[in-house]
C-alpha cells in the first residue's frame, strides 16, 4: 500500500506507514484514556514522599560554554539513589526562571541551549539508567530492559521513578540557583516523562513537550513502531496482565491533571512514537498550545527551518507562561 504524499518520498525505504493510516482531523479527535480510579491519589502520593527525600546536590565540576557557567552536579533521586545532571547558569546577571530540560530515550551527551533564554538558568537531567552521566545506575541501561523495569510493582516502575525523578532535579535546580518559577521542556522519552511529572508539581509554570511518548496505551499497543513502545508491545502480548500494570503510568491520563499551560510538538509521521499517542497527550491538555509538526524522529525536506520555527514558538510560549505567572 502507498504512503501518503509526500512521505512516499520522503521516506521511500520506510518499512510501514508512520502515519499509522491517520490524518490530522483524525488525530485531533483521539481521545485521551481515561483515568484508572485513584490515579491522582498515587501519583500525590508520590510527590509527598519525594518531597521527605533531601537531593542534597553536590557540584563535581564547572566549565564555561558560551558565557555560561554550566556544572556536572550529583543528587538525590526519588528514591536516594544519587544520579548526575548538567546545571546551567544564565547568560545575565540573573535568571527569571529555571528550567527542567529532559531528553529522549537515547540518553544524553551534552546540554542543548537552544530552547533556553539568556534569561534562565537550566537544569538537565539526564534519566536513571541511562547515558552519559547515569548508564546503569538504578536502572539498567538497554532500552530493551530499562523501559520494562520494575513493570511488575507501581511503586517501583522505572518510567514513573524518572517522572518522579524530576522533582528532585527541580528541587536541586533550586538549591543551587535561588527561588524560580519552573517550566519544564522534555522531548520524546522526556516529553511523556514530563507529562507524567509535571501535573503533581506547583512550582511548574508551564511546559513544552515534544513528540511526547507514553501517551494513549490503547492505541501504542495496537501498532508496530521502532520505539521503545514496540518492546512494551511485544511484552503484554505475552503477558496481558502487563496492560493493567501501565495504567498509572499513561502520559495522556495523567497530563489531564496540570492546570498550566502547554504546549505541545505533535507529528503526523512518526515510526518511534506513534503520532495517535503523542495527540492523545495532546488532547489531554486543558490549556493547550499545539504546534503540528510534518514528522518525527525523521529528517525531511525543511526540517531544519521547521525546528527553528517550532524553537522560536517553544521560547513563546514559555515567555507568555511566565509573565501569567507573574
């Protein structure tokens, strides 16, 4: 069966459709799922307990990259396990907001100022278990093991210790910057991530989530993809009781309960994350901002002027948040 225009040219050695057979009138329509009863009570849950855990941060080391100061910083996680992220400083004399900055399941190399203002300071966190500053560590670290992790008991779920992971990332942002409203920018694995995290959270002003994965479980486990749903999928085929176990951990009933604003970075392609989950989470959104991109995970003709576009909005859009907030 041919691919719809353009990816058909776009993408000519593509395996399968990631458009998944959906237009965007019909990925705006796809619901999110609903809520297990008691969600909200675990996820509060949770958040009380990290707010017991001390990050207790600690700099290891400092350098300077384009007039900011920015440290590897070791702390706490949710559970005391110590874990290392890049700190960022502002450009200026002093920030007006912090910025929690996730990254995708790849793990993470080197910090990426692009949607950071001069304005803020950042933190960037980089997951349990996974490269560079945490590979192995309270996880283990092929992404065939770590997103099952754990799977079996709610408390222990890696996917919600690296949501809850976040808090105490913002907390050692805190510590070591001063007192600042929050806005959180995570993309792909960070964008579900945060979407879990952030609605539990009152010091987060806003957010930008980015073709957000572990949206929409009923439609994730229904398809194919190159992600890590594809290995999740492949699990509760095997074993069903599995679909029951991520219910607490479903990025569109969660995000649902976050009362800020924001935006998110939704494609219509995309063979890692399919593009009815990241709308799922989209559509759960009560003040939602929604930037439709061509394809994700994928580059394409005038991608890069896409990406600057999307950039130059993201920063927009944390802007307006925080003069509401104001």
């Amino acid at each position: 069966m041919p691919f719809p225009a353009p990816y058909d040219s776009w993408f000519p050695d593509a395996a399968f459709d990631g458009t998944y057979g959906f237009d965007e009138h019909a990925l705006r329509r796809v619901p999110p799922v609903a809520p297990p009863t008691g969600l909200a009570d675990t996820w509060r849950r949770w958040r009380a307990e990290a707010r017991t855990v001390d990050a207790a941060p600690r700099t290891l080391s400092t350098t300077t990259v384009d007039g900011r100061s920015v440290s590897i910083v070791e702390h706490a996680g949710a559970d005391g396990i110590r874990l290392r992220s890049w700190l960022v400083g502002p450009a200026t004399e002093a920030a007006r907001v912090g910025i929690v900055h996730s990254h995708g399941y790849g793990g993470r190399d080197a910090i990426d100022l692009a949607r950071v203002p001069d304005d803020a300071a950042a933190i960037f966190p980089v997951a349990r278990g996974l490269p560079t500053l945490n590979a192995g560590v309270g996880a283990p670290e092929p992404v065939e093991q770590h997103v099952l992790a754990g799977l079996g008991d709610p408390d222990r779920y890696v996917l919600g210790m690296c949501a809850r992971d976040l808090w105490l990332a913002a907390d050692t942002l805190l510590l070591l910057v001063g007192d600042l409203p929050l806005y959180y920018v995570g993309e792909s694995f960070g964008g579900g991530i945060g979407a879990l995290g952030i609605p539990w959270d009152d010091r987060f002003i806003g957010a930008t989530l980015i073709v957000p994965s572990f949206g929409q479980y009923d439609e994730r486990l229904a398809v194919p993809c190159l992600g890590s749903g594809e290995v999740v999928r492949a699990h509760v085929t095997e074993h069903p009781e599995a679909r029951e176990q991520l219910r607490p951990f479903d990025a569109s009933s969660t995000l649902g309960f976050a009362a800020i604003p924001v935006r998110v970075e939704a494609a219509l392609w995309d063979q890692y994350v399919p593009p009815p989950g990241q709308f799922g989470v989209a559509n759960a959104a009560r003040d939602l901002e929604l930037a439709v991109l061509p394809a994700g995970h994928a580059e394409y003709p005038g991608w890069d002027a896409v990406t600057a576009d999307a950039v130059r909005h993201g920063r927009a859009h944390l802007a307006r948040a925080l003069r509401a907030a104001s």
